[in-house]
C-alpha cells in the first residue's frame, strides 16, 4: 500500500496565529500517537505570517480517512482551529516511487 | 540555524507528465547528494495527474540558495523541466518548533 502525503494549507485570520500554533501543536501530538500517520509537520511560510501549511504522511488512504475520525481531528481542527482560519485547503498526494 | 522547508508546486503541461517524472528523479538524487539537503521528495496530487509537488528540506536557507547555483538545478530545472510546465510556484517555510 503506497504512503499518502496531505498538504493542508491554511491561511490564519489576523490576529489569531499565536492561538492556531498553540493549538496545532496539541494537533500534532495526538496525530502523532495514531498507529497510520508517518509524520506530522507544522510549517509557516516565511514571507506571509498568517500562511501555515501541515505536512502530513499517512500508511495508507484508509490511515488518512482513520485520521478524520479521530475525536482530536473533530474537537480541534474543526471544532477549534477552522473558526480561526480566513481559508484551508487540503490536498492529496501519492508519493513518487 | 534553524531548518527550511520548501514546497514546488508545478502544473505539468498535458502529454509531459511522464518526461517531468523522469527528469524529477534526475533531480531528487543529484539534490539529495548536496551537503544541505535533507530531503527531496517528489509527489503526484491524487486527484490530479498534472499536479505535481516537490518536497525538498534545506539545513539552511543558504543550503537552498546553494541549491539554486547547482549545474543540476540549472540544467534540469531550468533547462529541461520548466519549459514542460504550465505553472510553477515555489514556496519557503520555516518548520514550527
């Protein structure tokens, strides 16, 4: 089963960005722990404060689908974290062999 | 000195995917063997076969302007890969703590 890289893109509303670091490292922890995910990484992007990018690599598609079923996906990215974001896209990638 | 991540994000012109996948592995190996490279990792968006990313990881931003004056980046990349492209966008982040 090939490995799933998901880039989510967000671009934090002003003001909130010290609140979506806080909360996203929480995120990484608990993503960390679940037995699909390979990595989770929180970047921001260097020339735009409010422009953070999750990189995030599952075993499988079934890992990443496992993912968004987690109560720590529900409780914190959409329960927490999407009411501070101005947008957020998500995408799928395979890896390249 | 802390780590860059940089995210390519290109648009493959239609009937070129194949020759930019070829040319991409030419460029991950090369660019894996500079002394600042950390990572280079080439993906295809799953819902889009023209949609490609490159994941590369710098030790620096300095490894990544280094990578920049390489004969690999500017034979491959600039000579060979973006002439069969429709887009291409290239980002810098700094890896959250």
């Amino acid at each position: 089963m090939a490995e799933l890289q998901v880039i989510a893109r967000y671009t934090v509303t002003e003001g909130k960005e010290a609140d979506v670091l806080a909360l996203l490292g929480e995120l990484a922890s608990a993503s960390r722990s679940e037995p699909g995910n390979r990595a989770f990484e929180v970047c921001r992007r260097v020339d735009e404060p409010r422009g953070v990018v999750l990189l995030e690599r599952y075993a499988s598609r079934a890992a990443f689908a496992a993912h968004r079923e987690t109560p720590h996906f529900k409780d914190l990215v959409l329960g927490r974290i999407v009411p501070l974001l101005d947008s957020r896209v998500v995408e799928q990638y395979d890896v390249a062999e």
